[in-house]
C-alpha cells in the first residue's frame, strides 16, 4: 500500500486489492427485491441520475454521474431506503407474511394495522437513519424512539420529530455510545433495535437496511442504459451504505470491478484506520471527534460489510472538512449547461475529493483516470440541516 498526504487529504491507495464477491449478499436479485418493495410505498419516486457534462468535460473524463437523494421520499436523504425496507421485513416476520411476496398495501388490513399500533422500534442515529426510521415506523403505524449523540444539531432533532418519532433525544453520549444505549434499551422494554451497524449477535437487520440501500443500486442501473461506472466514490460512516453499494458493483461486474474510493472525514476515518492497521480486523477511532460531516461521523465499522471494505476498495481517503465544504459550493454553482445539486454536508465530500483528484495530475493517473472514465457519485443528502448548509454556501 502508498501513502500519499496532501494539505487536505490523507490518500491509501492499494497496489493491489484482494477482491470480494458473494452469490449471497448484496447481489443483484436483492437489489431488485428492495426495489420492488420500496416501488409499492405510494410515496416512491426515483431520485434523479444527473449527469455533470460539462464538468466532465473540463476535467477530460467521459461522466460524472450523480445519484441524487437528496429528494428521497421527502427526508433529504437516502437513508429511509434502508429504515424501510427493515422494517417492512421485521414486521413481515412479526406477523408471519410472506416477506417475498407482500407489499405496503398489505399493511393496510385493519386487523394489520391495529397490531402495528403496539411495536415500538428503537435506534441511535446522527440523524438520517432516525429520521428514516421515524418515517417508516409511522408509515406503517408504529411507535419509534430515537436517540441521538451530543453535538446533534436541533434542526436535525426536530426532523425526526417531525417525521414522527414518539421520542427524539440528543444524549450526552458519543455515537457508539449512544448505539449501546438504544441496544439497551430495546431489551429493558421490548422494543425491536433498527441499527444501521452490526455486531457480534446483531447482523441481521443491518444486512436488511443494507438491503434496503440497494434500490439505489437498482434504480441507477436501469438509469445508465448502456455505460457502467469505471469509478465509484462512496462517502462512510459505519460503511453500511459505502460497502452495499460497493458489494453490488463487485457482484455485478466480477471480470472487471469497478474502482472503489471509500471517503471519510480526517477526524474520523474509522474505515481508513482499519485499512492502514492491515490486520484485516475493523478498527476504532476513540474519543468524540468533530466533523461538520454529521453523518459520516462514526467510531467504528459495521462488522457485516467490514470484509468488502477490507477486500474490495482500492482507495481509503480521509478528508478535511474544507473538501466537503468545497463539493457543496462546486454542486450548487455548477458549470454552465449542468444541473444545480443541493448537497448537505456528508453528501458532498465525494464530489470535494473528486475535484481535488481531477485537478492534480498526479492524482489523477494513480485514479487512473482519463477520457474513458465513468465516475459515480452518490449525493446521499440534502439541505439537512439548513442553516449549516446557507452558511457555507452563501459564504464565497
Ligand atoms: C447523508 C449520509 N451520507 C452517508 C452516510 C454514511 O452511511 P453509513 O453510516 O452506512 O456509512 C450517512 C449516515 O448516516 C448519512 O447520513
């Protein structure tokens, strides 16, 4: 492995990846289960797939493409992709329906819908896993209780509250802290845990909400007529969205990957730390580290996705605030003839880092980069927390 440090980022590049595939997890099929459930919510609309021509353009690579979620199902983010579809399936299971074949609409049986009244789900977040959660527990009916480390903003509070949650909490506990305490809490009461990351004895809904994440996947490969990505750049929290998406495209194209960049704040790089200890174990980082990117701020990676991440990517990079702060102004006054994206913090890094790569030659051949690149982005939210996002937008 190379380690490259630029003023802004810390770079890992892999000479050579041990690759990762599975006719198990993550695959295709999957992908088009999620999506045929999501399509049954009468609110689903498929988020856009903008194409930055002329940005692709200036920087001499064939597409930059953008998934934008930043209009998914009202919430501003992606995350109620993965809140969704795991509790569709926990309730699927709760009442003994087929989870291959029900929909929504079956959740609307009065006799269903009374007994959704009495489950209470229960989650830690830093705040767009709770909002998705809050979301999907009222859609079906249910109660939520949703926690949040300090530090949240109470603009991302009142989301999840408005969204529907019966409780909405920020703690004085730091994210993995406040990830036990929901644990916690859902035996004391009976409440049923929807966590984003896994642990030993806890995988199985975190590979449902990973699951969920997939229709992006499904949807952006229907959307792509014809061309596939050459190059993904995924942004990490736990890495639970990063390494679905990632384990996709490694199932979909096993003869020739596509090249995958993990993106993290500096401050907080838990996948990257993981990649440079190379004891092929997932690794913490400790304390209670500051990011504007609230949520890619996590300790620890989500143990069911640790091994794509470990085996799969070929870039980890670890990247100071100015870069996401950079993507969010580049997305909101793009080149002429492109479209206007509105990114949030944590949306925004892999387009900061993207620049920063396309205009460094350098860079830009260890990416290996050039005319025939095809680059996927995931612009994973909006304007979530409004006032942070006026701020540094207006601010140039
Ligand atoms: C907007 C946004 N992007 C990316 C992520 C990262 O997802 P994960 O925690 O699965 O790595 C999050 C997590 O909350 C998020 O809210």
């Amino acid at each position: 492995m190379q380690i490259i440090n630029k003023d802004l980022i810390r770079i890992l590049a892999m000479d050579e990846i041990a690759g990762w595939h599975s006719d198990r997890m993550f695959t295709h099929e999957q992908s088009e289960d999620a999506l045929h459930f999501h399509k049954s919510l009468p609110m689903y609309q498929e988020t856009e797939l903008k194409s930055l021509t002329a940005a692709a353009h200036s920087y001499g690579v064939r597409k930059i493409l953008v998934k934008d979620e930043s209009t998914r199902f009202g919430l501003k983010a992606f995350k109620g992709l993965g809140g969704s579809y795991a509790v569709f399936r926990l309730l699927c299971q709760r009442f003994k329906m087929n989870e291959d074949t029900a929909v929504f609409e079956d959740f609307q049986k009065k006799e269903i819908r009374e007994k959704c009244k009495e489950i209470e789900f229960v989650t830690a977040t830093d705040g767009n896993h709770g909002k998705g959660v809050a979301w999907a527990s009222s859609i079906f009916g249910c109660k939520s209780h949703v926690f949040m480390p300090k530090g949240t903003v109470e603009a991302r509070r009142k989301a999840i509250e408005d969204a529907g949650a019966d409780t909405a909490v920020i703690t004085d506990l730091n994210y993995d802290q406040v990830v036990d305490y929901a644990g916690k809490l859902a035996q004391e009461k009976g409440w049923i845990l929807v966590q984003d990351t896994s642990w030993e004895g806890y995988e199985e809904v975190p590979c449902r909400i990973i699951e969920g994440y997939l229709t992006m996947a499904a949807e952006t490969e229907n959307q792509m007529k014809g061309y596939r990505p050459t190059h993904i750049f995924l942004q990490a929290g736990v890495g639970s969205m990063a390494g679905g998406i990632a384990a996709y495209y490694l199932n979909r194209y096993q003869e020739d990957p596509p090249r995958i960049t993990i993106v993290e704040p500096e401050t907080v790089a838990c996948v990257y730390l993981s990649a440079e200890m190379a004891d092929g174990k997932p690794h913490t980082v400790e304390g209670d580290p500051v990011t504007i990117m609230a949520g890619l701020n996590c300790g620890t990676p989500c143990s069911v996705i640790w091994p794509v991440l470990r085996d799969g990517v070929s870039f980890y990079t670890a990247c100071a605030d100015i870069i996401t702060q950079k993507g969010m102004r580049a997305y909101a006054n793009p080149l002429a003839g492109d479209p206007r994206i509105i990114s949030g913090e944590s949306g925004a890094v892999t387009y900061g880092l993207l620049l920063e790569i396309l205009k460094d030659n350098e860079l830009k051949s260890l990416w290996k980069m050039d005319d025939k690149s095809v680059i996927l982005l995931i612009n994973t939210e909006g304007a979530t927390d409004p006032e942070g996002y006026d701020r540094i937008v207006k601010n140039e």
